[in-house]
C-alpha cells in the first residue's frame, strides 16, 4: 500500500495541507500525506465521521438495519525523526 501508485488525486475542503489520493489497490484506500501530524489526525478524523454517508441513488448504503457495510483501518507511517 506504501508504494502503491496514486490513481487520481482530490482536495479535502478545509485541509489545504493534505494531500490526498485514490490509490491502485484491490479495496477502496484514501491515502493522505502532510507534514502536519494534526492536520492529518482531524483530516482522518473527518473522513471517520463520513463512513455512515449513504446515497441510495447511487446504490450506496452505508447500515442494513444495525449492520454497518463499511470499515475504516487507519495505517500510519512516519518518515524521518521527531
């Protein structure tokens, strides 16, 4: 996943200082980089709160009842030195 290529990129509206990408991975991957470690904890923070984002329309459903159809698991890399 940490070598993976980006497949598009997109701005999160309000972290003007995380870049963010679509990586070419089996499952869906958001991949946020910044040099800013709270910026990045309230961007994932953000994204966290949006997994209950349901739009039938689109055929997206994000709970059946009291199942939830998503999950997130946050991986983090730090490079270089405190």
């Amino acid at each position: 996943m940490a070598k993976a290529d980006s497949d598009w990129t997109f701005e999160m509206v309000g972290f003007p200082n995380v870049k963010c990408s679509i990586i070419k991975w089996p499952m869906s991957v958001i991949r946020r980089r910044s040099e800013q470690i709270s910026t990045l904890v309230e961007a994932g923070a953000h994204i966290f709160m949006k997994q209950n984002y349901s739009d039938e329309t689109l055929g997206i459903i994000a709970r059946t009842g009291e199942t939830s159809h998503n999950t997130i698991t946050p991986i983090a890399r730090k490079h270089g030195t405190f």
